[in-house]
C-alpha cells in the first residue's frame, strides 16, 4: 500500500511475531535475544512502563519518618531500623533510561519485617514504587514501617493486650504482663513447668524462658489483618492436611519486656523443626501476626511444591 506521507508503513505482522517471541521467551526463563536498552527506551515512548505517574515528595508527606522511626525505637529502647538501597533500576521515559531507587527497611524487633511490604506500601498486581532520590526512597520505606510499629503499639496500649501469665507457686493465678517494651519478663516460681491450653502439652523451648501461654484465634484483633490472615491458614493447613497449629507465645528471656513464640502443629510430618519460630517481638499481637505470616508462607510454598509433583506424574512426558 503506498504510503502518502512518504514514510515506510510498519511492518505490524514482524512486529507482533518479535514481541511474542520476547514474551515467551521470558516466560520460559531464558531469553538469548533480550531487547537491548536503546530498542526498550524506543519502545517508551510509545508504552508507559510505569503503572502510573511517577511518585514525589508529596505521595510521603511533609513528616520526617526516619527521624519519627529511629525516635520511637530509641524511647522504647528497641534495636534501631536497619535501611538497605537496593540497585538502581533503569526506568525507561519518553525514550530515555534513568536510573530510579528502592530502600527496604528492616525492624529487628518484628522479627526482621521488610518495608514497604504487600499491604503496607506495596500493593497486589502493582509495581513497588521508585524513585528519583536515595533520599525519598528511604523516607518512603521508614514512612510504612513506622506506621506499622505505631499502630500495633497503639492497638496494643488500648486494647489492654497484655500476656495472660500461669504461675504455679501458692495456687494458680493470673498476671498480666503489658505488651510494651517496659513489660518483664515474669520466670516461674519454684521451677515449676509452664502451664498450655489440654489442647497443646508440648514445652516451650526453655522453661525458663517465661510462662506460656496458647493464644486462642479470638485473641488480638486489634490487628486489621489478623483475622484474614488466620482465614488463609485454616485454608492451606487443611489443604495440606497437617492441622491447623496453637500459636504458643512467652515472654522472651533474652530481649526483656518482649515476647517469643512458635506454632505447634498435632501433625508435625515434614515441617521443618524451627519454622514459625520467633524472637524478640514487641507485642503479643505482633508475635501472633507473625507467625501466621511465616505459616502461610510455608504452607503455599509446600502447596506449589506438591502441585508441580502431582503434574509432573500427569504429564511424564512434559507436555
């Protein structure tokens, strides 16, 4: 067809064969002819590559949360955040590349929790923000972990969340011990061994390491996502069919004023011995929070695994 503008048309058909070359090369993990960085920038600035405007100083707000972050675990005596610059990341715009960063940061005394994190700064079938500075990067990442820490502290100082203690000296009484870092941790008198729910005996890891205590699923929901997150395991354990756990939870010996835990399961099978478990957590919620999220995690890992097992045997010739 003549092209009246004197401009060779676009070859549409080669064009649409390249792309889903590329694509089902990528899908297949290994790509031998990857585009090149000037036919990528070409492409931009014809494609956005960013789900939508880029993000600004405006998206964190006027707040200086790393200050805000590293005051809070100075007053409540906690180990400071640990922040990591990730590698600069070409983002293709308007045909040019430009280097944009990601910061993580990490809470020690949440079992090492990375922010921004799906919920909390990142979003499902989004992309993780980037940006133009190591500097917002790193206000971004502090802004969600301190949010977090903060609204679990908040929770946990109006709800009364404290950990119901068992001791067995002059009878059975109840304490309650705080969820805040100023908490102690109470060792039970006279040797005597920590006291669980009939439904779980089995001991804590050290005995001496504070009362136990078997944290009933109705527990903690001044956390906003625990209720779900328990939802999703009940799903997966009873998929796996290796029963749904008691989340056990002490106070941590070695971090006073904070608590440990594990999640025990009646069907142990091939559960690695350690997983789930936790150290040095802040609230009571949180080390519940936790250990649901590491459950889950395994739970959908060992599901793919399984699947991918049960597809290989239903398709031994790999069609």
């Amino acid at each position: 067809m003549d092209n009246h503008d004197g401009v060779m048309p676009v070859p549409w058909g080669r064009l649409k064969a390249w792309i889903e070359a590329q694509e089902q090369a990528e899908k297949s993990g290994f790509n031998p002819n990857p585009p090149t960085k000037l036919q990528i920038a070409a492409l931009s600035q014809v494609v956005d590559f960013l789900d939508g405007p880029e993000p600004t100083a405006e998206t964190i707000g006027k707040l200086d949360y790393v200050s805000e972050l590293m005051q809070f675990t100075q007053i409540k005596q906690l180990a400071p955040p640990r922040f990591e610059d990730l590698a600069p990341i070409e983002v293709p715009l308007n045909g040019v590349l430009s280097q944009r960063w990601r910061t993580v940061c990490y809470l020690p005394f949440v079992n090492n929790k990375q922010f921004p994190c799906l919920g909390h700064g990142l979003y499902e079938g989004k992309q993780p923000p980037l940006w133009k500075s190591k500097k917002l990067s790193k206000q971004y990442a502090a802004k969600y972990a301190y949010l977090y820490i903060k609204a679990h502290a908040r929770a946990s100082t109006s709800s009364n969340g404290g950990v119901r203690l068992v001791s067995n000296s002059d009878g059975y009484n109840n304490a309650s011990v705080a969820s805040s870092s100023s908490a102690k941790a109470q060792a039970p008198s006279g040797g005597a061994a920590p006291i669980t729910s009939p439904s779980s005996m089995l001991p804590s890891p050290s005995s001496s390491a504070g009362d136990l205590t078997t944290v009933e699923d109705t527990d903690f929901y001044d956390s906003k996502i625990l209720p779900s997150l328990l939802d999703q395991v009940k799903r997966e354990t009873a998929y796996l069919k290796i029963g749904y756990p008691n989340f056990e939870i002490w106070a941590d010996e070695e971090n006073p004023g904070m608590f440990a835990g594990r999640p025990v399961f009646k069907n142990i099978g091939r559960i690695p011995p350690d997983m789930g478990h936790i150290k040095g957590i802040l609230t009571r919620a949180l080390a519940k929070e936790l250990m649901a999220e590491e459950v889950l995690s395994y739970c959908k890992t060992e599901r793919k695994r399984r699947e991918g097992v049960f597809n290989t045997f239903n398709d031994p010739m790999g069609e």
